[in-house]
C-alpha cells in the first residue's frame, strides 16, 4: 500500500474529509474543558500531512 492511499484510509477511519481538511478554513483543538477554533493557515494546510503520515507511522490515535 502506497503512502497516499495510507493517508486516504487514515483519513476515513477518522472521519475526516478526502484531503485531511486541508481546505477547510479552520480547525478545531480540544482539550478537557472547552474547544477552541483556530484559522488553518497556509502553513498548516502545507505541513499537515507530514503531521499525519506521523500517526501513521507510530500508529497513533488522533485524540
């Protein structure tokens, strides 16, 4: 299995959109308490998939 189809079956078993929410114009970050909502930067939108293939890597959950 290919790195990108690996990020693609990341991305439904999380429940997150085909392209990991890179267009989407804001985020969500939760903690304990409260949740907060924060701009997707440019920034954000070019590294996130690195961020990803990370939890797939270390089989790591997203919470």
């Amino acid at each position: 299995m290919t790195i990108l189809q690996k990020l693609q079956q990341f991305y439904k078993e999380n429940n997150f959109k085909d392209d990991g929410c890179v267009s989407d114009d804001f985020f969500e970050s939760k903690f304990k308490l409260t949740t907060l909502k924060i701009p997707n930067s440019q920034f954000r939108k070019d590294v996130i998939h690195i961020h990803n293939i990370q939890h797939i890597l270390y089989n790591c959950d997203t919470t």
